[in-house]
C-alpha cells in the first residue's frame, strides 16, 4: 500500500526544485553532511583517527534511510536528529565498530538539524536568487517595451490620471531589485554553522572546541559565528521577513494584473495556452490562474512570518516548542514563494497587452481624467483656487450633459480667453500627461542594470 501523498496542489503552488530542497531526502541529508564534515573536521585536528572517517562518510547519504521509519521514531524522540544519528551510528558500525565510536561525537542534535537546514537554505537562495533574477530581466524587457503605452491610472480603484503600463512594471522591477540586493546582504548572516553541543559551550570537546569549530564550518563553507545560536533565531527570520516581502510584491503584482484582465477592463492578460484559465462550466472564461498563485501567496506569506516572529522569545539555551514551531514554517514559506516566482516567470514575459482597449478606457469618462492637467495649465494664468473652481464647474456639466470635457471646455468663455483650440487638444491628450513615466523606467531599469553586472 501506498504511503499517503500531499502533493496534489504542489505543482501549482511550489517549484519542484524548492520542494526537492525541503523534501525528506533534503532534510535528511542536510544533517548527513553536517555529521560527515564533523568527521572530517575532527579528523583534521587529531580528535578523532583518521581511517574513521571513510565509514562514517559512506554511511552519509540520504538514500540509505528508511523515511518512514524515521518518522515514526521522531513521534517519539522529538527531533528528527536523534533516530537518524541512531540509525546512523549502526550503518557505521556494520562497517568499523571504532569508527561509531565517533559519530556525532561532541555535537547536539540541534547542531546537525540547524546547521543541515542553513545548508539547504543555502540551495533554496541559490533557486530563489536565479528566479529573482530572471523575473527582473523579464520585467526590465517589458518595462521598456511598454515605457510609452498610456493606460489610466487607478486610485481607489477608480480611474486617475494617466500613467503607462512601463511606468507600473518598472514599480515591480524596482521592488525586485532591492529584494535582490537584501537577499545578497544577508546571505552572509544567514550562512551560518550552528556549533554548540549540548548547551552551547562545546564543552565535550575540551580544548580542541575551537579547532573543531574552526574546520567544521571550512568543511562546510558556512561562516563561524561569533556565538551559537541556537536560541537566538533572528538570522532565520530576516530570511523569513524577505521571503515575505517578495510574496507581497509578487501580490501587488497579481493582483494588478488580476485586475487589468477584468472583463471590464480587459488591458492586460496572462499568455494564453490551451486550457489555461478556463471554466468546468463557461466555456467563455479567461481566469487569471496564475495571479490567483501571486495573490494567495501573498496572503499565506504572512502568517508564516508571524509563525517565525513568533518563535523568537525561545528559552534559555534549548526551546521547547518554539523551536519545533519552524521546523514546517520556514520551508512551507520557502515553497510557497518558490511557486510565486514560478507563476510569475511563466506571466511577465508572455504579457499580452490592448493598448487599444487602453486607449478606449482612458476616454471612458470622456476627458474627465485630464481635468488635472487642464487645471494645472489655467492656474498659471487665473490662479490655482480660481482655475479648480472653474474645472470643477466644467466637468460637473460634462457629467449633467454626458458631454466630452472638451467640447465643454472649448465653449467656455472663461476658458477660451485663456486656452487656444490646440492647446486643449494637447492637454486632453493623454500621451501628453506622462510626466516622468518614462525618467521612471530609466532609472528602474538602470537600478536593475548596475546589480545585474
């Protein structure tokens, strides 16, 4: 019979690489690698004999681990350390009954379960640094390709000036940006080894604590550093706190997105494949699949930060649930921005843009869009109180009369005397209401340039 499987929603939710990473082989063989380079690294420094090294190095692959039977035995245990350094002490011992003498020797099962899983946070950065970077390179291509296409600008969900959709996507660019360079300025605190056996001294190893520690964390190409921290677990939730501000960037794009598709907009949609985005019943449909991935990211995100903010207050020198509380937080978190990313990816560049349906929208309110610019244009000549109050009046009885703004405009004395013909055709033109869209994409895209170097 079949173990039961979880994986229903994990191809629309995870990238598989970030699942592989955190799947039970990922775990296991984190903790195997961390109690091989411990060997190594004992080795080195005469702790321990060398020839012991070889079995307890042959014995460290996942693939020779029962996961079910690990699994069953944590229920009991607590952690997942202690039945695999168990079970990992008796494959050694098949082999070199001295050399199971040195398993583990000196270090905690936290050590192996905290420094196994910086190891595979290392992977996970490594996929979420070449995906960030990928979506930004994507980005950067549309936001140029669409730098000077006007659409209206929404606030409050209700239409605002011009904008352009370059000028929107260069926004997510910038956020992205700068969510690749957090993630290049913590990597140094987060690839960290977790080294302090039993209560965080390294007492057991005595006067070659020190050296140990030293070759472990070259053994491993993690930092040494300057105390455990088993107990202190901000590393782990500033990693914890990016994740969470890429999932709500890569929202505020889905979400955008989601809403440049509506029907009643219609601007902007996902690339179209056979059988995406339909429905069990209308044939019509056209769902936004992958911005509802962004979007319910973007909402499950939070909570795992909280989970991990949480956790933090740990007492003493080993916690008693607090610690347990990440165990499934973090890779969850890992995952689902993982899926994110992947959603996004497939999205930013197959865009598939109406710049005349745009168009059409921005002359739904018939010119009321650019009463601004109108305004703005009049207040040098009458004064800023004088020329709102005589716009107002203007669009007030475009609305009454279901009149274009221009025509009203164009047949008001007060206006006429200030504003020739032309000068109205150009200021309710809203490719002549940009203002800096296009300054904005520039520097988003040179931001985005000079890291990518």
């Amino acid at each position: 019979m079949n173990s039961p499987s979880n994986q229903l929603f994990d191809a629309y939710f995870t990238q598989p690489a970030m699942r592989a990473v955190f799947s039970d082989r990922g775990r296991v063989q984190g903790m195997l690698d961390f109690e091989a380079a411990l060997a190594r690294a004992e080795a080195s420094v005469g702790l321990i004999p060398g020839d012991s090294v070889a079995p307890i190095e042959a014995a460290c692959s996942a693939e020779l681990y029962d996961y079910s039977a690990l699994a069953l035995a944590i229920t009991t245990a607590g952690n997942s350390a202690i039945p695999l350094v168990k079970a990992l002490g008796k494959r050694v011992a098949a082999q070199s009954t001295e050399a199971e003498r040195f398993v583990h020797l000196g270090a905690t099962s936290q050590d192996a379960m905290d420094s196994g899983l910086v190891l595979q946070l290392r992977a996970a950065s490594e996929l979420l640094e070449q995906d960030l970077a990928g979506l930004a390179q994507a980005l950067a291509v549309q936001a140029e390709r669409f730098a000077d296409t006007p659409l209206a600008g929404r606030t409050w969900l209700q239409q605002a000036t011009p904008v352009t959709l370059g000028m929107k996507l260069a926004g997510v660019l910038g956020a992205v940006t700068r969510h690749r360079q957090r993630l290049a300025e913590l990597k140094p605190r987060l690839f960290c080894l977790q080294f302090g056996g039993a209560s965080g001294s390294l007492a057991a190893l005595g006067e070659q604590a020190w050296p140990v520690a030293e070759a472990l964390a070259r053994e491993l190409d993690l930092n040494l550093p300057d105390q455990p921290w088993h107990t202190q677990r901000d590393r782990l939730v500033e990693f914890a706190s990016l994740l969470g501000l890429i999932a709500g960037s890569l929202g505020k794009l889905g979400r955008d997105l989601s809403l440049l598709m509506q029907t009643e907009a219609g601007e902007v949609f996902e690339p179209s494949a056979p059988g995406k985005g339909g429905s069990s019943t209308m044939p019509h449909k056209r769902n936004p699949v992958s911005a509802a991935v962004l979007i319910g990211a973007a909402a499950r995100a939070p909570g795992l930060v909280s989970t991990m903010f949480a956790a933090m207050p740990q007492e003493h020198e080993r916690s008693l649930g607090l610690w347990h509380a990440e165990w499934e937080t973090l890779p969850e978190l890992c995952c689902v921005v993982s899926g994110a990313l992947q959603q996004a990816l497939l999205v930013v560049p197959g865009l598939e843009v109406d710049a005349a349906r745009m168009r059409e929208n921005l002359d739904l309110t018939q010119g009321l869009v650019l009463a601004e610019a109108v305004s703005i244009a009049l207040a040098q000549r009458i004064g800023r109180d004088a020329a709102h109050h005589l716009v107002e009046q203007c669009c007030r009885q475009a609305v009454k009369e279901g009149a274009h703004l221009r025509a009203v405009l164009g047949t008001n004395a007060e206006v006429s005397a200030q504003l020739s013909a032309a000068e109205l055709d150009r200021l309710l033109d809203p490719a002549h209401y940009l203002g800096q869209a296009r300054r904005w994409v520039d520097r988003a895209l040179a931001e985005h340039h000079a890291f990518s170097r």
